[in-house]
C-alpha cells in the first residue's frame, strides 16, 4: 500500500511501505537512539506511561502511521 507525504515546498510525494517505514526508522533513531522496532516494542508494551514526559517520543508518536502496512 502507498503512503503519502508533505514535503517542505508543498508537493505531496506517495512512499512505498519500505520508505515509509525508513522514515519511521530515522526519526526514531533520531529523536530517541532507538531503532523503530525497539520503539514500537516499547509502545505497545506500555512503556512510555507519560510520552508527554520525555523529549522526542511525541514526535515519533505522531509517525506511527507510516510504521504500520495496511
């Protein structure tokens, strides 16, 4: 299933399942220094009980779409 994506100058660009999750991946890398399965183990297990609490997990939170096939 293709995913889409706003890029920065207004174009919408559709991403493939595989470049959806990379982007998943690097954010949480990113934001967190977690792989993007270590992440979502952690959030499906209930880890992260405030997420508001600790920088960054928000901000992977809010991709989680683009880590899930449909």
């Amino acid at each position: 299933m293709e995913r889409t994506v706003a890029k920065e100058d207004g174009h919408i660009r559709e991403l493939s399942d595989e470049q959806s999750w990379g982007l998943f991946d690097r954010a949480s890398r990113h934001y967190l220094h977690l792989s993007g399965e270590e992440f979502l183990k952690r959030w499906e297990s209930g880890y992260y009980e405030d997420p508001d609490a600790e920088p960054g997990v928000m901000s992977v939170v809010m991709l989680l779409p683009f880590a899930h096939s449909e």
